[in-house]
C-alpha cells in the first residue's frame, strides 16, 4: 500500500509553524480546514490573498496559512484589513479572529466596516469566552454560563452577531457550527466570492476552557450539543436567530448585492479627475 | 489575624485589593495580567469583597470606568499589561489630569511587533510622562504592601495622584512566594476610607476637567509636578510607617544594599534588584566594594538620592529592561541627569539586558559588574551603552 506522508492540504500551511497551539477538541482546527478547502476549490491565487487576524487562540491562523498574512494588535484586524484593502483593492483579504477580539476590544471597527461595506471578508470563531486569556465572560458569553469572571453565572445579554451583521450592512451573513463543515465549507466560497463585507460566525467548542465550566469537558460534548440544538433556518431573520443552550438556529441570513466601499471610492475619484480635465 | 498564605503576585495583588477595601474594579483580561482580576471576580462574586466588578470591553473602557468611579467618590482598582496598557494611554492622562488616585497593577510585558508575553519595562516606561506615579517590586510581598502603601500615598491631599504597580510578567506575577497579609483591622487603621478631594455630587453640582485656556493650563500642570515633589517626601514616610506597623520596609524611593562603601554601585529596577543583591555578595566574596541600588519608585524619580549615592561611589552601572531607541535605557539617562552638574560625578556605564523576558540572573549581572568595575579602573566607560549577551 502507497503511503501518503504529506498532508493534501500541506501547501497551504506553514509547516515550521506546526504543530499548532490549539488545545485538543477545539474548533479552529476545524474551521481552517473548511478555510483551506474552499480556498482551494476555487483555486484562489495564494499570492492575491491575505489573511489577517487579531488576539486570542484563532489569532494564531494568520501564521498557519502559507499565505501573505499579518497577526495584529488586540481588536484591530478590521482596521487593518480595511488599509489593505483600500491601498490594493486586487487583494482577497479575509480576517480570521475570534468573537473578543472582532466583537469587544474592536467592536467599533466591525460595525462601520459593514457600514461602509468595505470588501473584506470576516470569519468568526465563536467559542463565547476569552479563550486564550484563561476564560473570561465576554460580550458572546450566554446569559447564566460560568466563566472565570462571573463564577455564579453571567448576568449580561450576549451579542447576537448574524443580526449584528445585518444591521451593520453586511452584504452576506451566515452562521453555522464546526459541526456543519460541509455547509460551512460552502459558505466561505460563497463569502469569498462576494463583493462588499461579509461576515460568517461559526460557533465553535472550546472544551478545555468554557466547556470546563460548563459541564461540556469534552470536545465531543460540545459537539454533541451543537448536534442536538442546531436548527438551519436559512433567511429567518437574523433578530430571532439567537443563541441558548436550547436552540442555535444557523444558515445563511443574508445574501443581497450592494456596490462596495473601494469601487465607490476610486469611481468618486475617476469622476473628480475627469471634471478637473474639463476645467 | 495576620496570616501568611503561599500564593502568586498576582493573587497577591487580588489580596490586597481586597484588604484596602476597593470599592469599584474595572478590568479586561490581558496575559499575564489576568490571574489578578480573576481573584478578585472570585472575591467579589463569593460575598468576601463588598465591591462592584465592571466586565468591560477593552482596556480603554476600564481605565475610563475607573475614573467615573473614583470620580464618584469611591476607591478604585484595575490591572493591566502590554498592550492593554498602551490602549489606555489616552485616558492615563485624564486620571491624573483629574487628579484621582486610582491604583493600578500593571504586570509588565513586552511590546509588540513581534509578539511576546514575556516581561521587559517597555510598556510602563513608555507611560512615564502621564502623570502616574510608578513603582516597581522585586518580590511577591512587595507588591502587597505597595498596593497597600500605594492608596495611603495616593489619597493624600497633597498627592492625588493615581499610580501603578509594576511587577514583571511571569517572574513575579505567576511565581509562588510566602506573603504575610497583615491583619485586616490593622490595615483599616493604617489606610482609613477614601476621602476624595472632589467627587460629583448631585447636591452641589460642578464641572469638572472642562476647557482651560491658555491664561490657567500651566498651573494645573504645575501643581502635578507640586503632588509628585510632595509625593517623594511621602512615599518615605509612609515606608517607614508601614514598616513600623506590619515589619516591611523597603528604603522608601531607593532600595540599597551595601552601598555604604561601594565604589561600583549596581542600579536596577524590579527583580532584577533581587539579582544584584547576589551579586553583590558574591562580587564582595572576592574583595570587590560593589553595591546595589534598586530604584524603587520611578516616578517621582529620586533625583537627590541619586546625588547622595554620587558622593560616595566612583562608578554607576544602570541596568535597564527597557531601551529608548535612538538613545539609551531611560533609567541610564534619568540618572546622567540627575548627576549633570555635580562635582566630580561617578562614570555612569548603561546596559541594556532582559529585554522581552531573556534571563537577568545574578551570574548576568557578576559580568556587568566586572565589566564596568575594569571600565573604573581605566578612568573611562569604552561603550556608553552595551547590549548584555546579545546574539550576533
């Protein structure tokens, strides 16, 4: 029998930086995977991408991929991205980060992206805590979960951030667990195929930290949750589309066209150069 | 009852947040800093602390949600590193602008590009001109009676100012150490209740930190740099007093060891004062007159203790974890200032060593120490700044 030493998947990750740091039964794994996958279905030039993410665990995915990439400061992968873009509009730039850093430290950064919608594409891990940090409650935590910061249960209402997106102007939005890896799979193609700011959450397990607390130890069990509470509702209404240890509702939220930030921008300066040659 | 636990800085630093009695905790999780406001969620969530735990998100919201608090009237804590440090900057300057003693740890850590949880001074350092008051410990027990000190400090009427508690990442922030926690009715007796010098009353509404023009901004900068002289005499005295009472001293603004009869005194910050202090036995076990000053408190900075070290050594060699790029270690130009002048001032050797967490141990410092010991001898320092085991 051939033996297959290499990884299929090997050209797109930076071997010297492996083996990775994430713990055993966590979902960033997973969700690079499905990143890889699609990237390499649709045969993406590697050297038109870049990747970029912020703090905490997921971070660590800017220096995984063998693509152009950048691991930048706490909360500011958008503000960064958005720079690339905007210097060279050629580029296919996605951010890879979790839910602290996008959606607390640089939560500003995400809503006026959409806003503007600026064609950078953001991919979200959702574990519900500040991971890295050693598990703190943060603006995904579930109402009641325990996390280190609120050891009788957290009294805070979460983000829900598929109605977030879509509030915000986000041209495509979706939400799905790394249980769901063929949907998800699909779902970054379509995000990276898409003009404007798109966003996909995915809820992912986080066993050795928020798990520990909340009786989920394993990444198994954490999946198994995902398994039994998982409801796809493709263009429900992102508001009604929330979180609770019952029900995840998942799918894709929105999918509309709308002309993007870096298009209007070099039109308005076209339109401005062509009126200066008439005078 | 006084007891003594075993614990990390960082729990430590919980402990006595929660022995000065803090009313409002403001805080984000940042390596290493973390483990600190995490016992004290613990402390408040379990009933042991009788204050409010603000879950921000970021660390320019805690800092800023400090300031509400204390401005409000109450006694403030947070704790921070790096990073999140560095986001706070902006609002630095309005805690002490607005003259509130708010106390912060901030477990030091290394600056970024490129990444590193490790400890070295860059990210307090780079505060120095915000108006805080800094101080840096060397051990675990160090950074409770600091706590403790800092607020008595702080809160005094010819102070009110905030300051921070440095303690190197990892060194001192994860490490076990025995710490004696002082009875608690001792504590209230040496650092009675907040009494704020302004506090935002419904009954007699004001406006705070509003617009100054020209014709008065000077002054208000003046009396800060008033509070941090009259801040110098008395973080003195209150050593001295918590001393008295609870049996640690640590020299006020400057630690020194064996400086008596140096003629080469070793001057650090934090633990690597601990370091020195080997060295300097060992380095006087081979008949060498070395001393360690270890500058304790860098803002105000101890710009007369400095002069009264100079009169007796004929060599500085300044130690710092920390570089200033395109001049040298703060701690090597602070203390070449406040020496400019003097007659027949000791040469003055700056290294640079320990930056992002590389080892500063006692054999490191042994080898500064000759070095600059040779450098004495010749009557001339031959590299104004040398970068200690730097790989070529």
């Amino acid at each position: 029998m051939e033996t297959v030493m290499a990884h299929p998947f090997a050209k797109y990750l930076r071997e010297a930086m492996m083996p990775h740091i994430w713990c055993s039964g966590c979902g960033n794994g997973i969700i690079l995977n499905c990143f890889v996958q699609a990237v390499d279905e649709l045969q993406m030039d590697l050297n038109k991408l870049v990747v970029v993410s912020g703090i905490g665990c997921i971070g660590r995915a800017a220096g995984y991929v063998n693509t152009n990439s950048f691991h930048t400061t706490h909360g500011r992968p958008i503000a960064f991205a958005t720079g690339i873009k905007l210097a060279n509009p050629e580029l296919e730039v996605v951010i890879i980060s979790g839910d602290g850093d996008l959606f607390a430290i640089g939560g500003n950064h995400f809503i006026h992206a959409a806003r503007r919608n600026i064609g950078i594409k953001v991919i979200c891990a959702n574990n519900f805590n500040y991971g890295m940090t050693g598990g703190q409650q943060g603006p995904t935590t579930p109402v009641e979960a325990l996390t280190t910061t609120t050891p009788y249960g957290n009294i805070e209402h979460p983000f829900n951030l598929v109605h977030l997106a879509a509030a915000s102007g986000a041209t495509y939005v979706a939400r799905w667990t790394t249980l769901h890896v063929r949907r998800l799979t699909q779902s970054i193609k379509k995000l990276l195929q898409k003009e404007g700011f798109g966003f996909i959450e995915v809820v992912s397990p986080c066993p050795e930290i928020f798990g520990r607390y909340n009786k989920m130890r394993t990444g198994l069990e954490m999946m198994e949750w995902f398994r039994k509470v998982s409801a796809i509702e493709n263009f429900s209404d992102p508001a009604k589309a929330e979180i609770t240890p019952e029900r995840i509702v998942v799918g894709e939220f929105v999918d509309i066209a709308k002309i993007s930030y870096e298009k209007l921008i070099h039109e308005k300066i076209a339109e401005i150069n062509e009126k200066k040659m008439q005078w | 009852m006084a007891q003594t636990i075993i614990d990390t800085a960082n729990h430590i630093a919980g402990y006595a947040a929660k022995a000065a009695r803090v009313k409002v905790i403001a805080a984000y999780p940042i390596t290493p800093q973390t483990t600190i406001v995490e016992k004290i969620a613990e402390f408040v969530e379990n009933g042991e602390m009788d204050s409010e735990y603000i879950r921000v998100e970021s660390e320019h919201s805690a800092m800023v949600a400090c300031i509400g608090a204390a401005a409000a009237g109450v006694r403030t804590f947070t704790a921070t590193s790096a990073h999140g440090l560095a986001l706070m900057h902006e609002a630095l300057h309005w805690a002490s602008g607005s003259r509130l003693p708010i106390v912060m740890a901030v477990v030091n850590r290394a600056m970024g590009a490129p990444w590193s949880i490790w400890p070295d001074f860059s990210d307090s350092l780079s505060q120095r001109d915000t108006g805080w008051i800094q101080f840096y410990c060397a051990d675990n027990q160090e950074v409770f009676d600091t706590i403790i000190q800092a607020y008595k400090l702080c809160e005094d009427e010819r102070v009110y100012l905030p300051a921070m508690i440095c303690l190197e990442g990892f060194i001192l922030s994860h490490t076990y150490m025995p710490v004696k926690i002082p009875d608690q009715n001792e504590i209230d007796d040496f650092l009675p209740p907040y009494k704020a010098g302004w506090i935002l009353d419904v009954n007699r509404p004001f406006s705070h930190s509003n617009l100054v023009s020209p014709e008065w901004y000077m002054e208000f900068r003046y009396m800060i740099q008033e509070a941090m002289e009259n801040a110098k005499r008395l973080i003195q005295q209150i050593d001295k007093e918590y001393g008295k009472r609870f049996g640690f001293e640590y020299g006020g603004l400057v630690e020194k060891y064996k400086c008596e009869d140096a003629d080469l005194i070793l001057l650090t910050m934090g633990t690597m004062g601990s370091e020195a202090k080997i060295a300097v036995n060992n380095l006087r076990k081979e008949g060498l007159k070395v001393g360690s000053a270890r500058i304790r408190v860098y803002r105000p900075f101890p710009v007369e203790e400095m002069r009264r070290l100079a009169e007796q050594a004929k060599m500085f060699a300044t130690i710092d974890r920390h570089i200033s790029f395109g001049m040298e270690g703060f701690l090597a130009t602070e203390v070449k200032a406040s020496l400019a002048g003097e007659k027949e001032p000791p040469l003055v050797a700056g290294f640079i060593a320990g930056l992002g967490g590389r080892d500063v141990t006692s054999e490191t410092i042994v080898k500064i120490a000759k070095k600059s010991l040779k450098w004495m001898k010749i009557g001339k320092v031959e590299k104004e700044t040398e970068w200690v085991d730097l790989r070529d």
